[in-house]
C-alpha cells in the first residue's frame, strides 16, 4: 500500500468478504484497507493457516470459489485424497492451491517475518489493490467453551460443523495482543473518511478484533463515523453459526441485539429491509437498505449505501460515544 | 520392522531404488532394510524434502512414477502452478500428492520426532513391507564444490541440470553425524546375510553414507558379504551425471574404478555383461549378469542374481578387508 486509505473494514471471512469486496469495487484503487479477524488461525500439520485472511485474500485477488466463499476457483484435491490415504488428519479442506499461501506463509514465519508483512507481500503477488490487514502480529485464538468442552474455532466450526452448543466465547491472547502496526496511523490519518464493520459474525468474526488490547478503545475514538451492516436479515443469518450462538448466549436475534453489541462503538447501523419495524429501535441512526449479497451488483450497491450512510453522519452532528 | 532384516541394501534414488525393489519383491516380507542417502536433503518453501527416501517409499509402495523414476504416478501439479502464478520458486517439482510427505515430515520434525521414526510411520501408512533406514537423523549436505562456486546439491542436479563442471564433492556434517541408530544392531545380527550396494551414484549417493563417522568402518568390519553393483555399463550411466562426474574427477570410467572406489570395503562386485573383459582386472570376485533394469523381471532377476553371488562368497573363503 503506497498510499493511506480512506476507508477502513473490518471483516470476518465469508460474509465479510463479500461487502469488502463491495467497497474494493466502488472505491478508486489504495483506498481500502481491511483489517481482518485472525482468531480463527491454527496450525494444521504444521502448517499456519489463516482463514479469514485468505478468504479475504482470494475474494479481492478475483480467485476465490464464488459458490462456496471460501477457498479457490478452479481448486483440486489431489494433495487431500493423497493425506486422506495414508490416515493423515484430512477433516479439514486443503486444496492443492490453496496449500501455496499456507506454505509460504508457514516458511517466512518460521524466518521472522511478521503476518503484516507476509499478507503484503501476497496481496502484492496476487495483484490486490486493497490492504489486507491480520488484526494482530501476536497469537490470538478464539476458543468456545461448549457442553462438549473447550473447542478451538476450527474444531467447532468445520470438525464438528457448529453442533456444539456454546456457553461463551473467548479471545484467547488478546489482552496482550498488539493490534496491526499500521492500525494507529490509519485511525489518526486525516485521509480517513470512515469505518465499516462488514456482516460478519459479532462474536466470531468482529469479536475478536475488538478484544484485542486497546482497539476498541481506538476504534471509539477515532474522529470519522463507524458503521456496521447488520448480519441478521430478518431474524436470520444469511451464512453461519450466528443465530444459533445468539440463541445459545440468550440474545434477542434482531438488529437491536447488534446495536447493544457495539454499543459506545458505533454512530450507524445499517438493516435489511425486511427489518424496517426495527429501524427506529436501534438506539443509533440507521439506514435501511437490501443487504442481502448475492450479486456482484449487490456487493457493489451495499457497499456505495453504506459509503454514503456515512458520509451523511460525518457532515451530522455526532453522538457521544462511550467507551465501555 | 518387527523381525530383524538378513538383506541390507545401500541406495541413493532412482538407479539403487530400481534394485532395491528387486530385492523387494524376491526376498520374504521384513527381509530387507534399506539405508537411504540423505545428503541431497534441503530445505525448500520451509518444507524438509528427502528426495532419496521419498523415492524409494514410492517405489517399495508401487505408487512411483515409473517413467521419471522420482515422484507419483498420477501426479498432478496445481500446487506448482499457482506458486509459478505467484511468482514463488517453482524449479523444484512438487507435486500435488507429492506434498503430503514432505508436509507430513516437515510437521514431525518440528515437533522433534526423528527422521527415522517418521520415514518408519510413512513406511507402514504406505503399507511397505521393508524398512527404509535414512543414512543419519543429523544434517548431512553433499556440497558440489563446482566452476560455478559451491553448490547444494539440488541446486546442481535439478536446477543447474547437473551443468557446472565438478572439482571436488564434499559431504558436509557427515563426520560428526551419528548413523542410523538401526544400523549398529543390524550389522551385528546372526540374521543378516549380506550387504548390498545398489548401483547409485558412488560419488553423490553412496558416498555421502560412507562418509558417516564410524559408517564404513562398521561396514568394512561386519562379518557378512557386501557387494556392490556396478553403475556404469560399457562406459556409460544408465541414468544420471556419473560418467559426467567421474570424468571430472579424473576417473577412469570403468568398472575397475568402481572397486578402487569402494576399496577395503567390498567383497564383490556385479558387473554388466557388456562390460565382461573387465572382469578378470577387478582385483575383487566379480559376476557378470546383465544389470540394466527396463522391467520388474530384470529387477528381480538382478536382485535374485546379487544375493545368490553374496551367498557363494559367504560360502567361500573371505578376502581381507583393509579400511583405507
């Protein structure tokens, strides 16, 4: 990234990754940075894998598999057949292309380098034109305490397919954890116009982010309207464990819930339009547009929507934020 | 291994495995060990590569490409595609499949289990009758001191295609590096009935395992035969830089050089047909069998040959072995 940019996401994978995209598409090229959740990151056979961040990584290069959201277009699973044949531990889907970033991710790691640099320099080769930032250098996990024990985010999520009911959610590391290095000059730039936290899971995806030592703080006080797009639509999620864990932690699952959840965070929220009896409940200016992403023409609309929602709030008065 | 090997073949890659499958196939289930030169090991993407245990795995498991003589049957290259797409160093052939081992190994090394015990685990998955020995479990690298400066060896054999001009071949850590922990109980075992070199490279892959400390000592003292095939036929190499390299070393291409080569340590030597008027200038007993290997039926029928020729010398009185 040469230069700084003028919008900030902060994004899970799937989900998240769709309005990303959005914003990448309506946005001249270096005006977006992205940082991303890295909770879900754990090392299988030996290998650093980071989902969200590859999720985000294959969306914005143009190669991620448009049908399932994750992973490659055009992926083979020679490597996985091949693991799957002598017993090795195949629960957990690595393509034969995909394996790239997570080898050369594993490799530069093992010499020093820090995630920041290495998703720069994949950015880089993949020809993305956004920033892709991990939300921390430092080890953070996301651990779910469940009726079936404490699980790791990629044990509950792709081995055991959300079946565990969860009691709560924890963001192992993330007291102590730095945020991104280029998170406070962002914050600080002149050049940003505003915040967008994407659809992404509250507690899964966006939690994490949040927990991390001192972000949330600087998130609340940054001078430039924060955002967030609803992932509930209508009483459910369009991808993901996320009304079934709202249900499991006893939250109300509409838009209400996800005003409550950033409170002290946020100055809009934007709510599909099967949600517009909610729109004057949230408690913070809200706009009401379709917020379902099915087409690249949706993604783009979302994102020019939510652009505009908080041009609007800048040029407004603000609401005091409180930090809790 | 649960019963102690009477076969213990020597082997570099693609020319010994050849062989060493031979011995395979005519000898009973839990025969034969076979010690394996890892002095072309290197480090590559992060990933520890073992291409001569990785050769003779595939090829004891029947899962070889049987054309190329290294890697998989049916392999595929998507993984090399997209690190060539991104621009990674892509000279090195991984493919697909090809991948599991290496990420298998590379994972259990990090978790500072031993080679040997990981190529013993890779045996049985690959459901491998016999036992596959690495020279050493410590770092030994075969150094090409060449016109083109030092050279690793992968660095000369796959990406300099075996080019650059060889002064001196050197095989660095191997004098401090302890043998495979196997190897001492099998010299010394009443079951062993004979040693067999297989017809690799002298220079690149046998002689990186008998420059291990203590190696060709316990060799050249152990009570059974060994024998070695010859790798040059009527002057040339079936495969690979050997006339090359011999050349280069001012070596004479011919048998003969094969026995002064493995002097003090040999009790016998298997010469090609072509090659018969060298036989009565060995200087060591020498059988004359025709040793090129195209078909399975030549494999067996050169294996059948080795041990039956190991067996007469047994049966004779032996020559002394000096340890140069």
């Amino acid at each position: 990234m040469t230069k700084t940019a003028k919008v900030l996401a902060i994004s899970g994978g799937i989900g998240g990754a769709k309005l990303a995209l959005g914003l990448q598409r309506v946005l001249p090229p270096g005006d977006l940075a992205v940082l991303v959740n890295t909770g879900d990151d754990f090392r299988h056979l030996g290998l650093a894998i980071s989902p969200d961040l590859d999720t985000v990584l294959y969306t914005f290069a143009g190669v991620a598999n448009a049908g399932a959201g994750w992973g490659r277009e055009g992926e083979t699973w020679n490597f996985l057949e091949e693991l799957r044949r002598i017993d090795g531990p195949a629960w957990f889907q690595l393509g034969d292309r995909d394996l790239v970033v997570h080898v050369e991710r594993t490799s530069r790691l093992a010499l020093g380098e820090s995630l920041t640099s290495i998703m720069a320099a994949l950015g880089r080769r993949f020809g993305v034109p956004s920033a892709i930032l991990p939300m921390t250098d430092d080890a953070v996990a996301t651990l779910l305490d469940t009726d079936a024990g404490v699980l790791e985010f990629q044990e509950y999520f792709v081995r055991r397919r959300c079946e565990p009911r969860i009691r709560a959610v924890r963001y192992a590391g993330a007291a102590t954890a730095t945020a991104n290095p280029a998170l406070t000059g962002l914050l600080a730039s002149p050049e940003l116009e505003c915040v967008v936290i994407c659809p992404s899971n509250p507690y899964l995806s966006i939690g994490p982010v949040l927990a991390i030592a001192g972000l949330r703080d600087a998130l609340a006080r940054c001078p430039v309207p924060v955002v967030v797009i609803s992932p509930i639509i209508g009483g459910r999620a369009v991808k993901g464990p996320t009304v079934k864990l709202m249900r499991e932690l006893g939250v109300d699952v509409s838009p209400r819930s996800i005003t409550e959840h950033y409170a002290g965070l946020i100055d809009g929220l934007v709510v599909d339009s099967e949600d517009m009896a909610f729109a004057s409940a949230t408690g913070v200016p809200t706009l009401v547009t379709p917020t379902l992403m099915q087409t690249l023409v949706d993604r783009e609309a979302l994102a020019r929507a939510a652009l505009g929602f908080a041009a609007s709030l800048a040029a407004a008065p603000r609401l005091p934020r409180t930090v809790p």
